[in-house]
C-alpha cells in the first residue's frame, strides 16, 4: 500500500531537513516528558507511530518505565539499532487502525478491537505521535486508486478513522497524550499564504496546551514552489 515507501521518503526528508524539523522533535519530546510527570505508576508506555524514534525521548522512557511499547507499521534499520540499545523496549509493527486488512480489499471497514494490545499489560500512559490527522492518508489513497472511491465517501471514512482513534486513546484508563498537526499553512516564494486548512478530517481536536510550528516542506524541497508549515499541538489528558 505504500507504508515502505513514504517510511524511507520520510527518513530521506529529515536528512536533507534537519535544521527546520529537528525543533519539533525536540517539543515532541517535551510533550512526553510532560505527560509521564502525571503518571501514578510507571509499568509501561505505548507509543504510537513511534516511526524513526527521533521525536522519542528513548533513554528517559526506558530508565523510568518497566517497559516501552512502540507501535507503527514499519520501523527502518536506523530505528530497530536504537532501540535494541534498551531491555526494556520493543517495537511492535501493527495496524493501529484496525481498517488496513479491510482497506486492502476494497472495504471501507475498521475493526473496534486490535488484537496486538491483548499481548500488552497495564499502559500508565499512551502517546499518538503524530499520527492522528495521517491516518486516513494512504487508506483512502489506496481506495481511490485502485477502487474508484469518490472525495465525498472518502471524507467520510477519514472522518471516521480518526474518531475511531480518538475513542481508542479515551478507552485507556491512564494518561493519555496527543501531539498532531491543527493547523497547515502553504506559502509560495514570496513569503505570501496560499492556503491553509485544518486537517483533521473534520472531527474537532482536543484544546492544545502546547503548540509550536513545523516546516514540514522548505522550498527547497517543494515540487510546486510552495512551502507547508505545520501548527503542531500536543494535548495531554487523564
């Protein structure tokens, strides 16, 4: 479906990046420092979309937590050497969706359980790292293409995978943490705005306490000449 691919796209992106994306992996593990500082007790931590593990405070986690779960479909070799430096941290590759089994046959269908978090004991506290407002993105690219969905029952599917995850994050009992774009600018060379929309698929975000912005896409790297800068907004909750 593509989930390799933009992987290594992305990894490729922050190397030639660096300077404009390394501030916001530094706020994103803010975030988190945060968000354990409201744990009553510390078993373990379930991060999802854990991807590169550059935006993870890793040695925090591991030293104060009896286990680290990491979620996302893929982890590159880079992420695997990382965390292989810790006993106490796993990575797990998984669906957090529950749709990509349905998605991949055409069907527009998420399942309310994942059998993966069955393996996982009590979770003090579960982070959605940059995930929530991309879920929808491949999915939904895949339907079209390959199964002439249309814009207007795409919507509605990206509307619900990302309510479906917000209640999936409000199902855990401890703390809860949500870092995801809330806002995306576009400017073209002259500095001027040439759109700028929400992209959360039309279900309302929890109120940020923490915001910052992230150049996602520096001219140089624009195959339009535009830029795209991110409001990020990480929301932290019991």
């Amino acid at each position: 479906m593509g989930f390799l691919y933009e992987a290594i796209a992305m990894d490729g992106r922050y190397h030639r990046c660096k300077r404009q994306w390394q501030p916001h992996f530094e706020y994103c593990q803010q975030a988190i420092l945060k968000a354990i500082t409201l744990c009553e007790q510390k078993r373990s931590i379930l991060i999802l979309g854990a991807g590169s593990l550059k935006d993870i405070p890793l040695p925090t986690l591991s030293e104060q937590f009896e286990q680290v779960y990491l979620v996302d479909l893929v982890f590159l070799k880079s992420a695997r050497k990382q965390a292989a430096a810790f006993g106490n941290v796993a990575l797990i590759e998984a669906d957090v969706t529950g749709c990509l089994e349905h998605v991949f046959q055409g069907k527009m269908h998420c399942d309310s359980t994942l059998p993966w978090l069955e393996k996982i004991g009590d979770v003090d506290c579960v982070v959605s790292l940059n995930l929530t407002t991309q879920l929808p993105l491949i999915p939904i690219s895949w339907l079209m293409k390959k199964y002439n969905l249309q814009t207007e029952a795409a919507g509605k599917f990206g509307t619900k995978m990302v309510e479906q995850h917000l209640a999936w994050l409000n199902g855990f009992s401890g703390v809860k943490c949500l870092i995801s774009d809330r806002w995306i600018t576009e400017y073209d060379v002259s500095g001027n705005q040439v759109d700028g929309f929400d992209p959360a698929w039309d279900v309302p975000l929890p109120e940020a306490e923490m915001s910052w912005d992230w150049e996602v896409i520096p001219l140089a790297e624009s195959t339009n000449r535009t830029s795209q800068i991110n409001q990020v907004g990480a929301t932290i909750w019991c």
